[in-house]
C-alpha cells in the first residue's frame, strides 16, 4: 500500500482551510528518489539568440536542481548565405558558449547540444529522445511578420509535444508597453 500524501492550504483572509489527500505517486517510494521534472531544454534558433529563456532556464535549474540541455539549431544551408547572416550565427554561438561556462561555473549541471535543420523538427526530436520535462522557449521581439512566424513556431511545438512549456518574454520594450498602456486608459 502506498502512502498517502497530503497538502493543508489556509487562506486567512476568507478563514478558510482545506486538505487535499491523495495517493502518492509510486516513483517517490522505490529505491530511487525521482523528480517530477528530470531534464529542462532551451532551445536556441541559431540566428537569434535566446538569453532571457536561458537565463530563466538556468535559475529554475539550479532552484530545483535538474539537468539543463541547451539545444542550439543551425538553420540548413541554402544557396549563398549572406556574410552578416553568417556572422550573426556565429556570434550567437560564442556568446552561448560563454554563457554556458557562466553557467556551470555557478553550479548548474548544464550540457550544450548544437544541431543542423529545421528548427520545429529538431526540437521534437530532442524532446523525444532525451525524455525532457520541460520546454523553455523565448518569444521574438520583432515586426508582426517575424512574430506571425514565431506564433507558428509555438504553435507547431504546441502540438506535436507533450512536454510542458514555458514561454518567455524578453523585457527589451516593456516599460514602453507599459507606459503607452497606462496613457490609453487615462
């Protein structure tokens, strides 16, 4: 028979409590203590950088300590590429390697992973062979035809993943967001 486990909840403002029992799962009795959560993934389009979702990603890590998986995807080649394009890859890959150093250097067990294709396929077959728990993406902070792209990203991902999902927000414009909100309503 399994124990079971239970949660008391107060709220002192309605002056309320309640429990919640329930069986506890059976992967926290045998021998092994197994988390809920094994592995996190960022995942990086290597012709952007992801840095808030890294970030974010890194202190979660390091707060439940689990594995972090970084996965950076190279988009196929095709035809000539543009030098600045070019460049701009390699500049996210730089700085992504010394964020990873950062990152293991303050404790965070952190493994770097680097792929070429497309990026939607490469992040589901990641997913799916490294039995990751959590997803943790970075939204474009761009024109509406980059973000219509991104949404289809997320979208895609959504879809074909049964992992949970986190999505964040980079906090470049959002004072400006912020302050052209508060003068709408005014």
């Amino acid at each position: 028979m399994r124990p079971l486990v239970a949660c008391l909840c107060i709220d002192l403002k309605y002056r309320y409590f309640f429990v919640i029992a329930k069986v506890a799962p059976p992967l926290l009795f045998q021998g092994q203590m197994r988390r809920a959560m094994d592995k996190i993934l960022v995942a990086i389009d290597g012709r952007r950088g992801a840095w808030e979702a890294l970030s974010h990603a890194c202190a979660l890590s390091k707060r439940i300590h689990v594995d972090l998986n970084v996965l950076l995807v190279i988009p196929p080649p095709r035809g000539k590429r543009a030098a600045a394009e070019t460049e701009a890859e390699e500049a996210v890959r730089k700085r992504l390697a010394l964020l990873v150093e950062a990152a293991k250097a303050e404790g965070v067990t952190i493994n770097y992973f680097m792929t070429e294709g497309q990026y939607e396929d490469e992040v589901i077959n990641f997913v799916n062979h490294h039995k990751t728990a959590l997803l943790v993406l970075e939204t474009i902070d761009g024109d509406a035809r980059s973000a219509g792209k991104d949404s289809a990203s997320l979208r895609t991902l959504r879809h074909r993943l049964t992992c949970k999902m986190e999505v964040v927000a980079p906090m470049k414009h959002i004072p400006e967001k912020i302050e052209k909100i508060g003068r709408a309503h005014v």
